[in-house]
C-alpha cells in the first residue's frame, strides 16, 4: 500500500500508524522515491491504458502493479484511472 501525504507529516504518520501495524505484522517504512501521479479521464481512458499495460484494476479502489508502478481506480463522474509510477515507460 502507498500512502501519499504532504510534505512534513511522514514521520507523525508512520508514528501513528505503527501502533496498530504492529498486530498485523506489517512493515511499515517512508520511502523517498519520488512517485509521479498521472491522471486518465474519459470514455477512452480504459482502452488506452489496457493497451499499454495490459490489464486494469476491476472494481472502483482497486489497484494493481504496473512496469514501474501502480495502476489504481477511483471513484469519478467520467471513466477515471490514475496511474502512479516511478518512471513512465
């Protein structure tokens, strides 16, 4: 999972949520790679990048590991994926 929050408040996080990951046996850790967040919106957007990755999240929430990143679905009027990876290919 990859929580992204503002500038500043990574420790105070990570703090907060250790005291529940440790009853999941979670690792939880910051990592400074930098992700970069692309937005596809419309009635094509799904095509496109089925035919770039191959695959696409099922349902609304879901996600699934793309070459250099995550490909995740969300709640939207129109088509909506967000694709968030470290490097574009």
């Amino acid at each position: 999972m990859v929580l992204r929050t503002t500038g500043g408040t990574a420790e105070a996080t990570l703090a907060t949520l250790s005291k529940y990951a440790v009853f999941s046996k979670v690792e939880l850790k910051i990592d400074t790679v930098i992700i970069r967040a692309f937005g596809f919106i419309g009635d094509d957007a799904a095509n496109f990048l089925n035919g770039r990755f191959g695959s696409l999240p099922a349902e609304i929430g879901n996600c699934i590991g793309v070459p250099g990143g995550l490909l995740l679905r969300i709640a939207s009027q129109t088509p909506d994926l967000n694709c968030g990876v470290t490097m574009l290919i």
